[in-house]
C-alpha cells in the first residue's frame, strides 16, 4: 500500500509540472518557486496578467546631442537602449550599436494601471563598466490618455541639451485583444485582407 502511495504521488507531481508547463501565465521558473499551497497552484494555471485595460508603447527613436553625449564610449557613439517603466511592467527595447540617432522601430503590448504614468529610461550598454543613464523621460496619466485618444506621436525631453525620443501610446488593436484562457476558435484576419 505504502509502495502505491509513493508511486501516485511522483506520478501526481510529474502532471503538475507538466500542466505547469502548458498553462503557466508567468515564467516557469518563477510560478514554481511561488508554490506553496493549493490556492498558488490555482493562481498560477488560471490566472492571466493581461485581464485589465491593455496599451500599446511604441518608441521610433531618439536624437542625442553628439556633444553632451561623447563620454560613454571614448571612441565611438554609444551603444543605447531604452527601458519602459509602467506600474510593475518592465520593457526594454533591442540595443542600437554605435549611433547618436537609434531608431528601434519598437512596440510592446502592456498592462494599463490608470493611476500610474510612462516612464523611459536611455540607456548606453556597456559590458565593462556597466550600463549608464543617458537620460530620462515621463508622461502623466492624462498625457497617456490624451495620446491613447489622439494617437499622435510626442517628442519628449531626456534633459536639458540631452536629445529627446520619439513615442506613442494607443489602445490595443480589437483583433488584439485577449478573449480567454482557452479559446477554441479564435477570430483571426486572414493576410490577404490586411
């Protein structure tokens, strides 16, 4: 009997892993280190992080002043990224190599929190010394707002003499938005008709 209950109860945490696998809303190796009772299990298989108002951030680029800029890399342009902070959602953008004037070309779906505003980070990657702030950007709440409605595109200041970068925010696209967990028949455009 003892023999049996050890076997069901392997088998048993060999499933769990897998459903863990399958239908894990997060990182797998941060829903399994938050188990730590049924409740937690439930959370992680049936909770989605994207049941809220969603917005879409997109950065075209930004324009550094060349001069105020040239000490990151002693001979060369610097190396820039940029991070986007909103509520508990981080973002970065892909690195642009050896350019005052990146274009990222970047957009990402988040989790829009109403009482919290946009946040931009510049940032120049450096593997030695380690990475360094160029420079930052805000928008408010209601700036977002205003942009989600317009959406037109804004120019904001990363310091006085710094440069500036390009954003927009809008609302997620209709045939973006997520219906469910499980959704057996998903309304799909085929590409001839975009």
């Amino acid at each position: 009997m003892i023999f049996l209950l050890k076997y069901t109860m392997k088998a048993f945490t060999i499933i769990l892993l897998i459903a863990l696998l399958i239908a894990a809303p997060q990182p797998l190796h941060a829903s399994i280190f938050q188990i730590k009772s049924i409740a937690d299990i439930k959370a992680i298989l049936f909770t989605r992080p994207d049941t809220g108002p969603q917005v879409v951030v997109e950065i075209v680029g930004a324009d550094l002043n060349h001069r105020a800029n040239r000490f990151f890399d002693r001979w060369s342009r610097p190396d820039v990224y940029t991070l986007i902070h909103h509520g508990s959602v981080d973002r970065q953008t892909q690195v642009e190599g050896n350019t005052d004037e990146p274009r990222f070309l970047f957009k990402t779906k988040m989790p829009f929190d109403k009482t919290m505003g946009l946040r931009f980070v510049v940032k120049e990657a450096d593997v030695l010394k380690g990475d360094s702030v160029i420079g930052r950007a805000f928008i408010d709440k209601g700036r977002i707002k205003e942009m989600m409605e317009s959406e037109e595109s804004a120019l904001l200041s990363l310091g006085e003499n710094i440069g500036i970068v390009k954003i927009r925010v809008t609302k997620p696209p209709a045939e973006l938005k997520h219906t469910g967990c499980f959704t057996l028949n998903p309304k799909v455009k085929k590409l001839d008709a975009l």
